[in-house]
C-alpha cells in the first residue's frame, strides 16, 4: 500500500517494524520529532491502520493529523475516539488493505510525481541525527543496536521501551515486541519471551531483570533467552542467582556485543547485565 500510494509510514510503538525501517519510505517511530509532526500535518490525506492513537505515539494526543483522515481497524469502537475520521473501515488490517492494494493496482496511472522516498528520506535522517545528538543514551542504544542481529526478536519491559522506541530501528517485521497498556493476561515478557523464542529462535529481553519477570520456568526448559539486564535491574530477589542462570557483566560496545554473541549461541538462558554503557 505504501509503495502503491507513495506515501511515507510513521509507525506507533506497538505497530514498530511493521514495515522495515530499511524501507525507503519508512519514517520509523520518531513521531516525537517536530520533522514527523510537520510531515504528517501538512499531509492532503492520512491511512491510519488498526492503531488506537496512543497518548505516547501522539505526544498526549497534540501530534496533528491530515484532515482527510481513513482508520482501519478490527474493533469498531476504536473509531473517533480520539481523532475524527473522514471515513472508517472495520476489519482485519491484512485483509483490508489487500483489497485497498487490489483496487489500486486496478486504476489507471496518475501523472508523474516527486519520488515518495525523496520526501521520507530528509524527514528520517533529520529527526534521527537530532536525537543521535542528545547524548549518551543515544549512543547506548546505538552499541545495542549493533551487538544484536536484525532477525532476533527484543522484548522490552517498560522503562525502557519508552526511550528505546525512536532510537531502535527495527528492520526485519516482527521482532520488536514493547509493553501494550492494559495488556490482557498472558502478555508479560516472559509470555512474549516465550512466545518468540517458539517463532524464530533465540530472542533478547531488554530492561531491569526484576521487571522482566521471574525467568526460572524458561531456564528449566533450556530456551535460548538472553535478558541484558541494565544496572541495578539484577537483583538478588530476582535475578540471575535466584534464576539459575549464567550472568556475565559487560561496560563497553565491544564486551556486549560479544557477550551477546556468545549468549546467542548457548543452550541456556544468559543475564548479560551492563554498567557503564548505560549509565
């Protein structure tokens, strides 16, 4: 649909990956930056899809949206509750936007018009290199980014999704997993660690160990996880003592990504806990 409208994708936090943030007309999840707030307001029309306008991807609901606005989403109620739309579409998001790429496909071509990707990629790389800017964090997320491979699944606990979201791109669909408020019963971490590592193999789960959750169920079944476990976050209630696991402790680029490495490869469950990197 993306490259059929040649329009730019901004994605929420729970809709990150959705499309690769590789795709030339990938916006990624940067909608806290003022060049995706400018970009989505001077929009002739928006598509949004099965997202319910969050008050963390909508900057408390004062991001602004085209007039012309289409929302599809499964769950009728979801419709107006938060931004008016021009027209409302209920139904599985796959579905409909593959009839919507059908009916596309059948039209005649339009005159010719700017390259989409010409537009997106100023956009993208503006708001990126201004939040890569702002300090050590930034750069923490960075040295993450790289000691992980692009198709292994990362489940985040809370704190620092929050921050991790802009500045983690995402570039193989499907492997970001961040909390969903009010998340029904079985959407934990650990259920989302689980749940992963049963899809594609080894996965990463990113925060402070204790509130990742209680990982002794998944080291007793010899999944392959891989918790880096900011400082502090280890503790002796919860962490890797009380968990059986292996821990290692990591305070620079090079030692994480090899110890994540490392951790990938082994049979059981690794705590590979950072300090300084992330201080």
């Amino acid at each position: 649909m993306a490259e059929l409208l040649g329009a730019p994708v901004v994605t929420s936090t729970s809709g990150k990956g959705a499309l690769s943030e590789a795709h030339p007309l990938s916006v990624g999840s940067l909608f806290g930056a003022t060049e995706v707030a400018r970009l989505l307001g001077q929009a002739d029309a928006g598509l949004a899809v099965g997202t319910s306008f969050s008050a963390r991807s909508t900057r408390s609901w004062q991001l602004p949206l085209p007039l012309q606005l289409f929302h599809v989403d499964v769950d009728p109620d979801a419709f107006g509750r938060r931004y008016p739309a021009r027209s409302s579409i209920a139904g599985d998001a796959r579905e409909v936007l593959g009839g919507l790429a059908d009916g596309l496909r059948a039209r005649p071509a339009g005159p010719a018009r700017e390259s989409a990707a010409d537009r997106v990629r100023p956009v993208r790389d503006g708001a990126r290199n201004r939040m890569a800017a702002t300090g050590p964090l930034a750069d923490a997320i960075g040295a993450l980014r790289r000691a992980i491979p692009g198709d292994v699944p990362t489940v985040w606990d809370p704190g620092p999704a929050r921050w991790a979201v802009p500045l983690f791109p995402v570039t193989v669909p499907g492997t970001f997993h961040a909390p969903v408020p009010d998340a029904a019963p079985g959407s934990s971490p650990v259920a989302a660690l689980r749940l992963a590592v049963q899809r594609r193999g080894p996965a990463i789960a990113v925060g402070a160990a204790g509130e990742i959750g209680d990982l002794t169920e998944l080291a007793g079944a010899g999944m392959p996880v891989v918790v880096v476990a900011l400082e502090g976050g280890a503790s002796a209630a919860g962490g890797p003592a009380g968990w059986g696991l292996r821990s290692v402790r990591v305070d620079d680029e090079p030692g994480l990504a090899l110890s994540i490495a490392e951790a990938l490869t082994s049979a059981a469950p690794t705590v590979v806990t950072v300090g300084t990197l992330f201080a």
